[in-house]
C-alpha cells in the first residue's frame, strides 16, 4: 500500500529526483543523447524541453538555451565541444 503524501510533499520528492536524474545525467559525458534515446525514449533535450514548458506554465520565460544549461549544467554549445561525439 503506497504511503498517502500530500500535495507539497509529493511536489518536493519529484523535484528531488528530477534534481538527482539531472546531476547523474551531467555526470555521464559519456552516454550520448542518441543512446539515450534509443533505449529510455527520451533524451537531455527533453528534459530541457518539459523544464522550459513547465516553466511557460507558470508565465516564466525561459529560452531553450536557459533550459538546455540548466539540464547540461553549462551551456550547450560547450557541453556538443567537449562531449558528444
């Protein structure tokens, strides 16, 4: 039986998992975007996406570059540099 947790507490551990599938994803340069996709359906882009459509929800602007360097934990330009392959 799953524990009852209301609105706020519920709202705080999906943020904290989110906050933890960010940190692991920023530390594996290694796992490329198209192999993440290929075997999980999504990728860091997506995420980015769902972060800057979450964000238009509640009337904050946020650019795809704003997004995309939240989730890649520099900016995307740098992250394709030195990491994809």
């Amino acid at each position: 039986m799953a524990t009852e947790l209301d609105a706020e507490t519920t709202t705080a551990l999906e943020a904290a998992a989110f906050r933890g599938l960010v940190a692991h994803l920023q530390g594996r340069t290694d796992v490329q975007n198209i192999d993440l996709m290929n075997l999980a359906g999504f990728c860091r882009n997506c995420l980015a996406r769902w972060y800057q459509e979450a964000a238009a929800a509640r009337g904050i602007e946020m650019s795809t570059d704003e997004a995309r360097e939240r989730v890649y934990g520099m900016p995307y330009a740098e992250w394709k540099a030195s990491y994809q392959r």
